[in-house]
C-alpha cells in the first residue's frame, strides 16, 4: 500500500529534478558559448547568476500556477445624479446651504447669484452688467442690482434669497 504523500512526492522531486538539469545545462551552454566567442567567463558566478533568475523564474511560475485569477466584483452604475437634474440647480442648492449654515459668510452665494443673472441678461436681453450697466440696472431693479452691486460678503436670509432667485427666474 502506498501512503498518500508517495504519488505527489515523486512528481515534485522529479520536477525539481529536472529544473536543476536544465539549470546545469544553460550554465553549460552560457559558459561554452563565452569561451567560444573568446571571452573569460566566471563559471562560478555565471553559475550563480543563472541560478538566481531560475529560482526567481521557478518560484513566480509555481506560485502563479496555484492562485485563482482575480475577478473585481462591480457595484451596479448608479448615476451621481437623478436623470434629467440639472447639475447647475445642485451646485446653487449646495452653495445656499452653505451660505445659511456658514459661520463666516464668504463670497461664494453672490458669485453665484452673479453668475446666474449675468447668463439670463445676456440670455434674455443680449445686455451684461459690465457693458450695460444703466440698462441692466432698470432690468433687474433697485433690490437685486443693489445686491450684486454691494458687498459681496453680505448674508441673506432664507427669505431673501427666494426674492432674489424669483427675481432672478423673472427676467
């Protein structure tokens, strides 16, 4: 009766077995071939070096063999944001937010609101603040031209931004 390490035993030392022939016989050739091209080759350091590469070679391949190739799981695509939203409309609602919830109120909330009615003059009117200031100033009226023409760290309340956007969705 054979023991269970008996038939995985022999294969493996004939494996190894064969890796040192092939290591012998490239050390062999790698040697034979230096002198035949009229070099002074090292044997012992030929030897050394082609059994590092072998054994680094032997070890990669062997432990390649026996690990299961990797498969990435996918999270399903989720889209970042609601089909059809505009991301524009979030960055405002995110800037307001912040403009509300600050402690330091910054310039960011009257950038914003600039932007925006700079885009409806010129979109609606073809004027711009800078070009057509009198203009613009009649089109927006004394409140929201008061704004954007005042201090740009100014905080408003919740009251006065819907003014402000209502104004803004008007033009």
């Amino acid at each position: 009766m054979s023991s269970k390490g008996d038939g995985g035993g022999d294969a493996s030392n004939r494996s190894w077995r064969n890796r040192i022939a092939l290591t012998a016989f490239l050390w062999l050739v790698a040697c034979a071939g230096a002198w035949a091209w009229g070099l002074a080759p090292r044997p012992g350091l030929l030897a050394l070096v082609i059994a590092a590469a072998g054994g680094v070679l032997w070890l990669y391949l062997d432990i390649s063999g026996e690990t299961e190739p990797v498969t990435w799981v996918r999270i399903a695509d989720d889209p970042i944001r609601v089909p059809g939203e505009d991301p524009r409309l979030s960055l405002l609602m995110r800037v307001i937010s912040g403009h509300l919830d600050a402690k330091d109120v910054g310039d960011q909330l009257h950038r914003h609101l600039a932007a925006v009615t700079d885009e409806r003059l010129l979109a609606r009117h073809g004027i711009t603040r800078s070009a057509r200031p009198d203009r613009a100033a009649t089109v927006l009226g004394p409140d929201l031209y008061g704004f954007l023409d005042g201090p740009r760290t100014r905080r408003l309340s919740p009251a006065q931004i819907d003014h402000f956007l209502k104004r803004i969705e008007t033009l």
